[in-house]
C-alpha cells in the first residue's frame, strides 16, 4: 500500500511503501497515518482508497477485491477510533478520477469521465467539478458494460462485459487462446516465458512485436468501444484513461481514439477529449486526500 501526506495543492509532501498484513491492517494503517501526520501540524482528514465498493452514505465498505469481508466490514469506525481523524474511505477508481481532476489530466476540466484499466476496469464520474456517485454509491462501473453479449462469464454474473475482454488478466488470455489456436502466431519474445504479463505484452508491443501490437489494438478496440458508449450517454467535456494496461502508451490509446471515432455519435466525439491520465500510482493517494479533505467543506 502506499500512503501520502498532501498538502492542499495535491502535492505529495510525504510518502510511505508498506506492505500491509490483513490481520493487522487497522492498526498498521494507524501507524502510517501517525507517521506521516509527525511532518506536519495540521492535519485535518484521512482518506483510504480501496478496491471495492463503497457507500459513502453510511461509510461502508461493500465488497473489496483482496480483502476479506470481516476486515473492511468495520473499517471506518476502526480507523477513525485508532486516529482520532475524521476518515472517508473511498472506491479507488473514484479517488484516482478525483486526484487526476484536481491535479494530472483532469486539471481544467468541469465535466470529466475517468477509466481505470488494470487488473479489473472502474471507471468514475465528474460533473460539475464533483464527483457524482449515484443513487446508493457506485456509479461509473463502465467495466460492466457489455461488450459482447454472448461473452464470457464476468466476476459481477453478468456475461461479455468490458473487464472480461480489456482488463490485464483478459489480456494475457486472449493472448494465450490465440497462441494456442493459431501456430503461426509468434510471440517471440513472450512464447520463451510461460508466466507472461499484460505488460510483457505492452513492452513486446514497443518492441514491435507483431502479435503483440495486433493484442494491444484489439484491447484498444474494446476500451474504445467501451468510451465511445460513455460518451454518448455524458457528452462529456473530457475522458481521462489511467491503470496499468495504459502504460502501453501510443500504441493503445490511438485504436482506443480511433474506435470512439468510429463508433461514437460525431456530435459528441467532437467535443470530448480523450487523454492519458497523469499521476500513476500517485492518483489515488492524492485523489483521497482531497476527497477527505473536501467531504467536510
Ligand atoms: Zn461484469
């Protein structure tokens, strides 16, 4: 995990690494919020971001990717009895859309869409410079939208969404059905190590690996096909695309670009830009600090 004291600006100031065990993740959250709150006398709120979902209308955590249920279950009121701060706890797409809108991509934006394509696909809305969570907490879930109706089976029951096909663990499937399916196919660099990654894909891909290119546009094309649907629900002012599978740079985000072209109503495609996000793995932190931090303006 990684923790941040920010200041006002979103700038980080501090930082800390840790690996967190989850048997003791309160008070070891606890002892990295003391440590960071020492560089600093004024300190006003704690945000946690995590993956899952969060009710922010009663402050708990719903499910959460990696960690068990009775954990998170009493996370809030934990947290704020071991720290003595007021604590917001937030879903970690919406934080990073929240720290690039304040501080990366989003800066000058009102309205903007923000996707996290990594190990899963979240996604976050913000309208009118707030962030908009819907009816109960969980708006911008565009990883669930369905991509192909007669899909694969996702994590959420549903068949075919976006995360199945675009998400980094689909990646390196789609990668290893094809190399199965198709001897031609040539993977060089990739078919040596069994164990390959969505990023050797993306590192094969600048390397200008053939089959690794056409894996990486096709993902382009998914995610497009993903945004091009937001886009034309929010005519939004600005799409803002961070997460791993990203860092393939380029070489990802021109099909993304091309695909909304094709796909998305023109009006609508005209008046969107379509950018990467970027603060990396710095978003969240600085995306949750401001949200604690404007939960109580
Ligand atoms: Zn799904």
């Amino acid at each position: 995990m990684r923790a941040a004291l920010v200041d006002n600006n979103g700038q980080i100031l501090e930082r800390r690494d840790a690996d967190i065990s989850p048997n003791s993740m309160v008070s070891q959250l606890a002892e990295l919020a003391a440590q960071l709150r020492s560089a600093s006398n004024s300190v006003s709120a704690l945000g946690i971001a995590i993956p899952g979902l969060v009710n922010r209308q009663n402050d708990r955590v719903i499910s959460a990717r990696d960690l068990p249920p009775t954990l998170v279950e009493n996370l809030h009121e934990e947290l704020t009895r071991a720290t003595g701060l007021r604590v917001e706890i937030e879903n970690d797409a919406n934080a990073e859309a929240y720290g690039e809108f304040k501080a990366g991509a989003g800066v000058g934006a009102r309205n903007l869409f923000y996707m996290m394509i990594g190990k899963g696909i979240g996604g976050a809305i913000i309208l009118e410079g707030r962030l908009w969570t819907g009816a109960s907490g969980f708006a911008g879930e565009v990883g669930h939208i369905t991509i192909d109706t007669e899909g694969l089976e996702c994590v959420c029951g549903n068949t075919g969404c976006l995360e199945t096909v675009a998400s980094a663990p689909s990646i390196v499937r789609r990668a290893r059905e094809r190399l199965n399916r198709d001897s031609t196919s040539s993977l060089s660099r990739l078919g040596l190590r069994k164990d390959f990654t969505a990023a050797d894909v993306a590192h094969a891909a600048n390397e200008g690996d053939d089959f690794a290119l056409m894996m990486i546009e096709r993902t382009g094309k998914y995610i497009g096909t993903g945004v091009a649907t937001v886009i034309n629900l929010l005519n939004i002012e600005r799409i803002v695309l961070g997460g791993d599978v990203m860092d393939a740079g380029p070489l990802i985000l021109n099909p993304i670009i091309q695909e909304v072209k094709r796909r998305a109503f023109l009006r609508c495609f005209e008046a969107t830009e379509i950018v990467a996000a970027k603060l990396g793995a710095d978003a969240a932190p600085i995306g949750v600090a401001l949200l604690a931090r404007d939960a109580s303006a």
